[in-house]
C-alpha cells in the first residue's frame, strides 16, 4: 500500500489499485502515504499504464527527435508559445535563470470541436495537435493513446488528494476538462555537445500545473530539492512520478509546496522521457480551498484565473515568442 524510498528522500511509494479497491484502512494508508510525501512535492505512484503502449509511444518519440534539425522544424507551431508542436534547443528557461535549458520538446494536448469556446479564446492552446505522421505515420494515434491513459492516472491522483484535503474525492473533475492538460516529450542530448558549461539539461523550477506525471525515463538526471540539498528522484519499477505544481500550492493555500527539481546530466549520455502536465481548464478560478484556510494557515493568496497564472509563468520562462524575457 504505501513503503518508503529511503529516509533520506523522504519520497514515498504509494498504490493506486489499494486506493481504488482496498479496505477503509488501506484507503487511508494511502492517502495518508501520499501527503507525508508530499511534503517533498513528490510521491512515487504504482501505475496499470501499458508496457506495450510505454515501449510504441518513447520509441515513436526517440525517432522523432532523431530526424535532422530541418525535419523538426516543420512541426514548430507559429505563436503555440511551446503549447504545441516542437520547440528546439535553447528556448525554453527556468524562471529563476539567464541560461536556457539544453533540450528540445515535442508538445501536445487533446483537442476540442472547432466551435468551443476555449478553441475561440486560447487559440495557442486548443489547435490541433500537430504531430509526426509526416515522418513517422501512425504516431498522432499512438500519442493521443499514450495521452489518454496517462491523464487517466492523474485524475486518479488528484482522487486521493482531494481525500488528503478533507474535500469531495471528485472535487478535481470539473476542472480536468475540456483537454487543459499538456503531454510533453524531452530530448536531453549529451552535454559534450552544450554550446558551453553554464547549461544544464533543465535548471532549477517548479511546474506551473496542478500535478505532473513521469512515467518513464532512459536515463537518469531527475533530482528534487529537499531541506538537506538534491536528493535522486528514482521510483520503484512500474512506479510512475507525480509532482506537485504552483497551482496546486495555490489552490492549498501553501499546504501542499510545488515540488521542486532540476534535471542534471551525470555522464556523456543523452535521455528522453515524457511528462504530462494536469492543468485545470483555463477559466477555473484559483482560489485557496476553505478547508486549507486556518488560524493556523491564514489566507496566502488572492484568487487568480488559471490561464493569467499560465501565461505568467509562459513569460517568465522565455516561451513567449512575441516579446520573450530573453534573446
């Protein structure tokens, strides 16, 4: 039901099927597991996803980013602001930093019906998705698939905080829809080939989202900040990583802290994996939760539309292509 990584972590290791089919009691080891772990801002979380689906879409994705620069470049969305499509090398820059991050990315979310109203308001958001099938036919299913079941894992987490949080274990739903969330795959080439030593793979940050699922990566690098320094974030196998993120700080009035991390290069390799950001739909309003809301823990923060609080964060990291923060 729930073990621990090592003392020094302080990261958890939690199981969704004892959540979803266990007694009372392994119900609450769970949600009790999970809090304590995110103290850290992250909890190592026993997955059901696919191996098959796994090995077809991270397969699908190192070829991808395999294909000569020009081949890439045609799959770059205009004004997407790195929402969809690719974005190469050296764009996108921790918040706290000058020195973008040395990665490429591939993005994507689901789509909605051309006639709704978030198509209409968040065009950078809500287009089509714009993946390889040009290069790689077929890939645009794989991805929407691979997708699909991992957004299914995070509202399953967002099921035990909403426990955790003394609220309704639906309470998240309403803001999952309508395809707010962002699937992101990262290539990570070998830092020999940096343009110079001040670059790292990804500086330190914190995601801007409710929660972010990492089901695999080929290689390691992933290392989260704790009171003692960067500990290595290494889940047990068929473990997938879920991280808090600014948004879920907010809505918690401090009570859960964004997990913060970095993603550091330890060799001459090179290493990809996929992320997937939960965001609410971009009209919920963000206001801290009342049970979050104590004589203890008084009010931190005024209430903010979840799409100005993106767009603040897309700004601060370099991602906005009509006035970016840096050259």
């Amino acid at each position: 039901m729930v073990s621990g990584a090592t003392v020094e972590s302080s990261i958890l290791d939690v199981d969704l099927a004892a959540f979803e089919s266990g007694d009372q009691a392994a119900r609450r080891a769970v949600v009790d597991g999970t809090m304590r772990s995110l103290a850290t801002g992250f909890v190592y979380v026993r997955h059901d996803l696919p191996d098959d689906l796994l090995d077809d879409a991270y397969g699908r994705l190192a070829d991808f980013f395999a294909l000569p620069r020009e081949r890439k470049d045609r799959y770059t969305v205009p004004e997407s602001n790195g929402q969809t499509g690719y974005t190469g090398l050296l764009v996108e820059t921790a918040a706290i930093s000058d020195v973008p991050d040395w990665k490429e990315m591939l993005n994507w979310s689901a789509p909605v019906p051309d006639g709704h109203p978030l198509r209409k308001r968040f065009p950078h958001r809500y287009g089509d998705p714009t993946l390889p099938d040009e290069d790689l036919p077929g890939t645009t299913e794989v991805l929407m698939d691979f997708h699909e079941a991992t957004l299914d894992i995070q509202r399953r987490v967002l099921r035990i905080l909403a426990v955790g949080l003394g609220v309704d274990e639906g309470f998240f739903e309403v803001m999952l829809r309508d395809g707010a969330a962002l699937t992101r795959a990262l290539h990570y080439p070998s830092m020999d080939a940096a343009p110079g030593d001040e670059h790292v793979w990804a500086a330190e940050h914190a995601d801007i989202n409710l929660i972010t699922a990492l089901p695999r990566a080929t290689a390691p690098g992933l290392q989260v900040k704790v009171d003692d320094g960067w500990i290595d974030a290494a889940p047990p196998d068929g473990h997938v990583i879920v991280n808090t993120g600014i948004m879920l700080d907010h809505l918690t009035n401090g009570a859960i802290p964004p997990g913060i991390h970095r993603v550091v290069a330890d060799g001459p390799g090179e290493r990809h994996s996929v992320v997937q950001f939960c965001h609410p739909t971009p009209w919920t309003m963000l206001a801290p939760i009342p049970t979050c809301v104590t004589p203890e823990n008084p009010l931190r923060y005024p209430t903010i539309t979840a799409s100005d609080r993106l767009e603040q964060v897309i700004w601060e990291i370099n991602l906005v292509e009509s006035g970016r923060r840096l050259d």
